[in-house]
C-alpha cells in the first residue's frame, strides 16, 4: 500500500498515521482516492486524443487493456470471456475426439442388438424374468446380450449427438467471443445425459467406472452426471444381488429328493 507523505489537497506535509490535514481539514483517503480517479480520467482523455490524431485504436482490447470507455467491470468481464474461449478451444477438440471414439462401438452394438432382436423376436426377449438372471448362465443368454447390445448402443449413440451439440456450441461461443458479444453458456446436452444413464442402467459394472470418472471432473453439469450413474448402477447392481440371494434362498428351501426304494428280495 502506498504511504501517504502529503495532503493530496493542500500538498502539506503529514504524518504516517494522519487521517485528516491539520492544515486544510481534507479526509486524506477521500482525497487520495479522488487524486486516482482523476489521473485516470486524464489517461483515457489523453487515449482518445491520441486515438483522434492517430486515427487508429491505440492499445484497445485486441492487446488486452481496457478500451477508452470500457469500465473496470466490463474489462474483468472481457478478459474472463477470453479466458472461457481459450478453455473451450480445447473442450471442443476433446468432444469431438470423445464422439469420435464412442461412435463406431456405438454402432456397432446397435446393428448387433436389432439384428439378434430380429433373429430371437420380441416375444422370445419378452419370455425373459428375473429368473433367469440368478445365475452367472445369464451372461450367456442370448435374450440378455441381445437387450444389453440395444442399450448400449443407444446410449452410445444419444452421448455420441450430445458430444457433437456441445462441440457445435463452443465453437458459437468460441466466435461470439471474438466478435465481441457475450459467449452462449454451454453446458452438458440432455442427449448426453440420458446416453450415460442409459449406459449404466444396462452395464451396471461400466456405468459405475464411468460414472467415478465423471465425478472427478470441475464441470458441475458433468460431475452431476456421474452422479446419477453411480446411482443408477448401484440400483441395478443391488437389484441383481437381492434377485441372486433369493434364488439362492429358495434352493435352500428346496426339498431333497426322495431316496430310492431298495431292490424287493424273494
């Protein structure tokens, strides 16, 4: 902090600790703020006599500093803007590596899932209970890799769209930016959020990986996301479970066999 050694006002002498000029009566940090603000309305006056003569924007925005008439505000604002736009050069690039990857076992799934779906029918699909997946002999179902290849190419697919829609919307607000206007807040798309869950809803184990990633990230909307999957994975997950141990239970209860009666003897 700067030591005032005279009165801004008066020019007197004082002393360190003074909060008022003895000689003129002034609230020397009244004054000294006054003394600032017209020093810098002298700076900008002289930026624009300049820029008159020179015909020309000296030092505008383009170099960082704040334009003649661009108050202190609307400058954090500008260099803020700038900022995000530098963020979302890269974000972009990574969306469209992300949807890039997602898309071909997106598709490839899919086409699997409809193809087996047309070979065993919906009514084969709807002969499927909970029954059925007691026992590690659902992985080799055909019913249930036909249902889980649907799932997650759907929700491949609808997270690929969503990838694709955030990336378009940073690069609008990449070249909002560099006209000079507000950026269009860019946030997670409903496609990608619903592709996600669909992912953990029908891969419980996937779904919780990624799902644990996701919260890592700074993004609110994303971290909110990997919320929801862990959620929707422990459900299925647990669901599974309980399912397991009441078939577990009820071979249990079970009645043993009958023995066999022994041979009859003359």
């Amino acid at each position: 902090m700067k030591i005032i050694t005279r009165c801004p006002k008066c020019g007197e002498p004082i002393q360190r600790h003074d909060t008022v000029c003895i000689s003129c009566g002034a609230d020397l940090i009244q004054a000294e703020l006054e003394k600032k603000q017209a020093l810098q309305e002298a700076s900008v006056a002289a930026r624009r006599a300049a820029e008159v003569a020179g015909g020309g924007n000296v030092g505008g925005a383009a170099s960082g500093r704040a334009a003649p008439d661009e108050s202190s505000k609307e400058t954090r604002m500008r260099i803020f803007d700038e900022q995000e736009a530098q963020r979302l050069i890269h974000e972009r690039v990574s969306c469209y590596v992300t949807a890039g990857l997602i898309a071909l076992p997106a598709v490839a799934l899919l086409t699997v899932g409809i193809l087996r779906l047309q070979a065993v029918g919906l009514a084969e699909i709807g002969t499927l209970d909970l029954a059925d997946l007691r026992t590690w002999a659902a992985l080799g179902d055909g019913r249930v890799i036909t249902i889980v290849a649907v799932g997650l190419g759907l929700g491949g697919s609808l997270a690929f769209l969503g990838l694709i829609h955030r990336a378009v919307g940073a690069g609008r607000a990449i070249l909002e930016v560099k006209l000079g206007e507000r950026p269009t807040i860019v946030s997670l798309a409903p496609f990608t959020y619903w592709g996600l869950l669909l992912t953990a809803l029908f891969c419980p184990p996937l779904g919780l990986i990624i799902g644990i990633a996701l919260k890592f990230s700074s993004d609110e909307d994303i971290k909110g996301a990997g919320g929801a999957m862990i959620i929707v994975s422990l459900a299925v997950l647990g669901v599974l479970v309980i399912n397991a141990l009441l078939g577990l239970a009820e071979g249990l209860k079970a009645p043993a066999p009958a023995a066999a009666a022994p041979p009859a003897t003359d």
